[in-house]
C-alpha cells in the first residue's frame, strides 16, 4: 500500500470519530498571505531553480475537541512553482539580454490538520497533519529584457493530484468576545511526483512552499 492510500485510509477511518466527538468549539474563519515556493526533486531543479514568490489565500474551519486539541481544515487557493533567471548571447557571446522565467502551478488546496495549542487568553498553537492539492492551472510565463511578455500552458504535463505535509506554529489572539485573530508560519512539503511525462535522470518534480499568513475569525462555543 503506498504513501497516498494510507493516508486516505487513515482519513476514512478517523470519519466515524469525528462524527462522535464531543465539540466544544467551532471556529470560522478567512486566512491568506505570502512567502516563497520553490519545486525540487531533480538535478535539474537543484542546478537552475530559484525560489520566487508565492501567496494564498482561503477560507477555513476548525473544530474544537478539547481545550488543548482541535481539527483544522480550510480550502484555499495558493500558487506553487519557481522562478529561474538566464542570459542571451549571440554567436560571439556578447551578451544580448536576461530572460526571467516564472513557473505558476496554481492549486486548490484542502489540508487536514490536527492543532495542540498553550496558553491562555494568547494561546500558541501547532499544527500538522496532510493536504490534498488540485491542480487548476500551469502556466510559463517569460520576461526578455527590452521585449515582450511570453505566457505558455502546459497545464496537461502534470498530474492533477498533489499530496503533501503541512506543518505551521503560530499564535492566536482574542478580538472582544468572538473574535479572534492569528499570525502563522507555515509550510507545504510535496510528497508525490506532479509531473505526468518522463523527468530527467528518472526524476521527479514536488512542491515545497512556506507562507506567512493572517486569518481572522469568528468562534461558536457551545
């Protein structure tokens, strides 16, 4: 059984549980921000890629079992990818100009993570638990010094399906009575091989993407 179906399983069987469990709080909420994304998996990516900008954004749930534990979960849109600079000679190299690449894969993302959270009025809190990604787009967009833009899609080059692990810390700070406001540090780490055609040297393309977010929320106790 791989990676992909154990986790599946494990997801299903942990249904049964959360449709028993005693609820104390519900949060939700909206949540976005920025940080870097980058791919990697083969030499080729170790060699040339850069790590270019990246952002999110999303609206989220969280399910209170305890005052120390609650299930997280959001479905929000996030750009992945890289960036990857270069040079134009002509054929005595001499420099002719810079060519920038950027590698947009854009996703629609559902993680399902656990939170342990301390403190009390400010409470810090640990997440972690997998993500589902579904691939929306790809798109190559290129920038020429002193020419014009170039956008390509190949979008059918990659598999739609992305799994991964995320992990994040942050703090969570109360707003009056009901609402609350959070920081986040938090990062995707790509588990499958995206790419749908042969890599090189037998390789294979992941994700990898860290974000600084900001959600606020509204919590229902019972």
């Amino acid at each position: 059984m791989n990676l992909f179906n154990k986790l599946c399983l494990g997801l299903f069987l942990l249904i049964p549980s959360l449709l028993t469990a005693q609820i104390s709080e519900i949060q939700i909420g909206l949540e976005g921000g920025g940080g870097i994304r980058s791919l990697y998996g083969n030499r080729y990516l170790a060699e040339t890629g850069k790590l270019g900008l990246g952002h999110t954004v999303g609206v989220f749930g969280q399910f209170s079992l305890s005052d120390r534990f609650a299930l997280r979960t959001s479905v929000s849109f996030e750009r992945k990818g890289f960036s990857q600079k270069g040079k134009i000679v002509d054929p005595l190299g001499v420099l002719i100009g810079e060519v920038q690449d950027f590698q947009n894969l854009d996703y629609l993302t559902l993680p399902i993570m656990g939170r342990f959270t301390f403190g009390e009025s400010v409470q810090f809190f640990f997440n972690t638990g997998p993500y589902l990604g579904a691939l929306l787009k790809y798109e190559q967009i290129t920038k020429v010094t002193g020419q014009a833009e170039f956008n390509f899609q190949f979008t059918d080059q990659f598999n739609r399906l992305d799994l991964g692990w995320a992990t994040g810390i942050g703090m969570q700070i109360p707003i009056g009575t009901n609402l609350m406001i959070s920081t986040e540090l938090r990062n995707h780490l790509g588990l499958l091989n995206i790419s749908s055609v042969p890599v090189i040297d037998d390789k294979s393309i992941k994700t990898l993407s860290s974000y600084l977010l900001v959600g606020l929320g509204y919590r229902f106790t019972r």
